[in-house]
C-alpha cells in the first residue's frame, strides 16, 4: 500500500513543478506563467501573477533609473532628518559640541596662515590674504568632508543595508547633507572674518549661493562615485586622505593660481585653474571678496607696464597694497567669463556618472 503521507507529498511537490518539467523553481525566483500555488486559496494562479495581482517585486532587483529616483524623492525627508540628527550627536560628547563645526576649519586656517603667510610668506602678491586663506579653506573642507565621510559610509552601515529595504543612495546623500548643513555654519563664521578685514558687502555676495549649489551638485556626484569604490575596495578610505591632502595643494587653497608666474608649460596652470575644487573656491572668492575680483588677471584691460610693476613690487615684503591690484593689467591664463559654465558643466558631469555609476551597483551593496 502507498503511504497516505508520500501522496500527499508528492501532489504538493507536483503542484510546484513547472508544467511540462520535472524541476521545481530556484528558491527566491518566480517562473513566468507556470507555477502554481499549491494553496487552496490561490485557485491554480501561477505565482508570477499573483505577484504582479499585488505589486510585489524580486527584492534583489535593481529599481529601473525613473523608479529609484523616484524612491529617493519619497525619502527625502528621511535624509534630511538622518543629517540633522546626525549633527547633533557628533559632538555631544565634546565639552564644547557643536561648536567644533566651526572651530575645526578656524583652527585650520590659522595654521595655515602661520606657516603660508607668516613664515613662509606666500601671501605676497595678494590683496587681504587672511579673507583669501580663510575663505578657500572654508569651501575646500566641504568638499574634502565630503569624500572622507561617505567613502566608508557603505561599509559602516551595513546592518542597517541588511535589515531594511530602501535606495542605498539615500545614505551618501544623507552624508552631503550632514555637511552642507556643517558648510553654512561655516559661512556665518566666514562672514564675520571677511567684514573683519574690510571687505564691503555688496550685491556680488549674491552670486555665493549658486556657486556653493554647484559644488553641492558636483559633491553629491563624487560621493555616489566614492561610496561604491569604498565598498568595493577596503583600502581606498586609508588612502583618500593623502589625495585630498594633495589636491588641496594643487587647488590654490594656500596661493592663486591665476597669478603664478610660470612662463614655460602654460597648459599646467590652465589645468589648475580647471580643476573643480579650485574653480568652486574661486568662484566664492570673487563672490565675496571685492580684493579678488578687482585683482584679478583680466579683470582690467591688459597693460604691460601695470603688469609689469605688479611681478616687480607687487611680490615683494612690505608691499603697498596699490602695486597688489596691479595683478588685473596681466593677461588672464583662463577668460573669467569662462568660470561660471566650467563650473556648471563639473557639476552636471559629477551628478550624471555619480548616479549612474552607484545605481548600476545597487544589488551588490551589503553583501560583504
């Protein structure tokens, strides 16, 4: 006689079984049109519609480019309140707390203008350098923030990946926000130091706020980028500090770029000045600071003999600030005109590769 139970389990087994094969369906995988569901409730409905009947999808399947888009507007406010609370809790332990924020860049920038500007005196040749350091540190630590904190930000969430369902773009967003909101208690305390030193405020000012929305833009880009290569290589977040540090010399933090004298290889400083971390503070330094902009190669119709004085006595220890000014005769390496699309054109292009560089990888975060 068969054994009641081994029918029973035979029927339940077929029921399973694609039609037409003997193979039951890999387990997480649901076989188009064939499969039916073995409980009396279903009524023989093959689970790939029944699935679709109720809108459920593969967990592990990557969200087309509109539909994750989508989910991340919907998060939005998670994002934003996961900043907040973050900035909160970062110097709670501190005896001073949050005002580290600002007193980190602060402690920076005098450090710098000890070595740079009194010891090593780089200043020479530009009009309020205190205002011109402070302000390129201020913008370069946003940026520099930005990298270091979301290029483990996969690796350091990965409980949270594993137990819930949700764009895993969310989290280096969250991060540029965390210090974007870092960023503009900085610009107050960049503010009173830039009046401090007797620059006017005029409508120029204005224009900081689209030049800090691009570098916004174009850091959100570089840490997507920055976030998937931290996931994938462990020994990339140990060596992105010594590449920010030189790219902070290269990015005319501590000098000006548009005012090096080097006559041979031209294109080396038209590359500086193109580099986005140096392009972004030098459109915050000209927002903001009337010295730099009425200093600037270019600014003036180019004469020879101002231009002239200016790398003769402009340089030298003790100079009047007069002669400093006499930077704007020079030919400029790069039109000023030409800063604001460059600009934009970095900002897009970071976003663009950024977003589709992560989402390309969405399944694999979280799997160790």
């Amino acid at each position: 006689m068969t054994d009641p139970k081994s029918q029973s389990r035979g029927r339940a087994g077929a029921s399973l079984r694609p039609h037409g094969t003997g193979r039951v369906a890999a387990p997480g995988q649901l076989q188009a049109g064939h499969v039916a569901v073995s409980s009396p409730e279903s009524g023989g409905v093959a689970l790939a519609e029944l699935a679709r009947r109720h809108g459920l999808t593969p967990s592990a399947q990557r969200p087309a480019v509109l539909a994750y888009i989508r989910q991340l507007w919907r998060r939005r406010h998670f994002i934003m309140a996961f900043a907040t609370a973050r900035n909160i809790a970062m110097y709670t332990e501190a005896k001073l707390g949050q005002l580290w924020q600002i007193l980190t860049p602060l402690l920076n920038a005098g450090v710098y203008f000890l070595i740079f500007g009194v010891l090593l005196h780089i200043n020479r040749g530009i009009p309020n350098y205190l205002a011109f350091l402070v302000t390129g540190v201020f913008v370069f630590n946003f940026t520099q923030r930005v990298f270091i904190s979301t290029s483990s930000v996969i690796t350091n969430s990965l409980p949270l990946i594993r137990a819930l369902q949700f764009p895993r773009a969310s989290l280096p967003l969250a991060y540029v926000m965390i210090e974007l909101q870092q960023m503009l208690l900085s610009m107050v305390v960049l503010t009173v130091i830039v009046l401090g030193t007797g620059e006017p405020i005029t409508w120029y000012w204005l224009l900081a706020i689209p030049a800090l929305l691009l570098q916004t833009a174009f850091n959100v880009g570089m840490a997507l980028r920055v976030a998937r290569l931290g996931s994938q290589v462990n020994d990339f977040s140990q060596l992105l500090p010594f590449l920010m540090r030189t790219w902070l010399y290269v990015s005319g933090v501590l000098f000006s770029i548009g005012t090096l004298s080097i006559r041979t290889h031209r294109w080396v400083i038209v590359l500086l000045q193109l580099n986005p971390a140096a392009l972004y503070i030098t459109l915050v330094r000209n927002a903001i600071l009337a010295s730099q902009r009425l200093s600037q190669p270019g600014s003036k119709p180019h004469n020879a003999a101002l231009c002239h004085v200016w790398n003769t006595l402009g340089h030298a220890d003790g100079a009047q600030v007069q002669y400093q000014y006499d930077s704007a005769y020079c030919h400029p390496y790069i039109n000023p005109a030409y800063l604001w699309p460059v600009g934009i054109g970095w900002a897009v292009l970071a976003v663009v590769v950024g977003f589709f560089f992560f989402w390309r990888a969405e399944t694999r975060y979280g799997r160790g």
